[in-house]
C-alpha cells in the first residue's frame, strides 16, 4: 500500500483498479505549487548566500574583514543549502512513482481530494513474483525440505502450475499440529490474481503418498 509522505490536494491518478504499471511509472500526483515556489526562495537565497561569501573571501584577503564576518557568511550559506535541501527532497514527493512493475488491486482516493500525510493512495501488486501459502500437517517436516517441487491446482483456472517450496514457517500450530508452508511458481504464468486458492500436491522424496 502506497501512501502519501506530504499533505496536498491529488491532481491526478494515472492507473486504475486492475491496470498494469511499469516500476519508474509516475502512479499519481499532487499540487505542489507551494513546495515549488518555496524551493525557488530557497534557491534564490542560496544563491545570494554565496555571493555574500564570495565578496567576505576577497575582502578576508585584503585583511578588510574580521574572521567572524567570513564564519558567519559561510555559515549562512550552510543553512541556505540544508533549507534548498530540504525543499528539493520535499518536492520530489509531489509524486508517487511505481517502486516495481505490477498492477494495480484498489484506488483508495479520488482525483482532486485533499488528503493528510500518510494517507493510504493506492495498494499494488507485483504480478511478476506471486507467493503460495499452504497449511500442511506438522509431520512432513521429518521430509518437507526447502526446494521440494510440488504442483499446485487452482480452482479459478482449472489448471496446474509447477512450483517449489521457498520457505517453511519457523513455529508449529500446536493445536491443529500445522505448519506454514510458502512456495513460489517455477515459471511465470499468466492470468494468475491474488486470492485464488487451490490444491497443492506434494510428494515426499520416496515417492509415497504422504
């Protein structure tokens, strides 16, 4: 789920429910009229900070100014840089950009509607890398061992996927004497969604039916 880093009105959403993104895609934006016209300040002072500065380095070597006024010229520039700073990383979050490829699940908020700092925009999906998550019986870890290919049948499309386990919970469900089991698909398959459910068929090493 992306959120917002600053609090501004949304001027555009480029993505809706379902949409596939690239990563470096800009997914929304904000009116950043504000933050811009105070990085322009901030520049212009900096700027004028260094002129100061120049000016108190020529007159230092003329033994025209006191060490202070040349400490307290530099100093100024320091600040102006940190407030330019500060500025330039505020403004680069006047829009949201796509950290992977993917799609996109659900649009939390609508064009034009002002929103506080960490609002919730947008929640994503990388479509490239789905995860299974099973519930197997706690006495296939005596054989159950990271890397074991499986198959997995999904209900939603009917067919079967290979796939592998990528890692095993580190606690037991005592109760139901479980453990949590994830996997990845050994090759991309298109049409997949998040939520679908299925079966998975594992077979221990030995070729037995567990």
């Amino acid at each position: 789920v992306l959120s917002s880093e600053i609090a501004g009105k949304i001027t555009d959403i480029t993505v809706k429910e379902g949409e596939h993104f690239k990563q470096g895609d800009t997914l929304l934006t904000f009116d950043c009229t504000v933050l811009r016209e105070k990085l322009n300040y901030s520049t212009a002072a900096e700027n004028a900070a260094r002129k100061k500065l120049a000016i108190a380095d020529r007159l230092d070597k003329l033994n025209a100014i006191s060490l202070s006024e040349v400490d307290q010229a530099r100093s100024t520039v320091t600040m102006a840089q940190a407030e330019s700073g500060v500025n330039r990383a505020m403004l680069q979050r006047c829009a949201i950009k796509a950290p992977f490829s993917g799609r996109v699940t659900e649009t939390k908020v609508k064009r034009w509607e002002s929103v506080p700092e960490g609002k919730e925009l947008l929640a994503i999906y990388d479509d490239s890398a789905f995860e299974l998550e099973m519930i197997v019986p706690s006495r296939w870890l005596v054989w159950l061992k990271q890397g074991n290919s499986f198959q997995v049948t999904l209900d939603e499309t009917g067919l079967s996927y290979p796939a592998e386990i990528s890692r095993i919970s580190s606690s037991v469900e005592p109760v139901s004497q479980s453990v949590k089991v994830f996997g990845r698909l050994s090759q991309p398959s298109a049409g997949l969604l998040p939520g679908m459910s299925g079966v998975a068929q594992i077979t221990p090493p030995d070729g037995t039916m567990p």
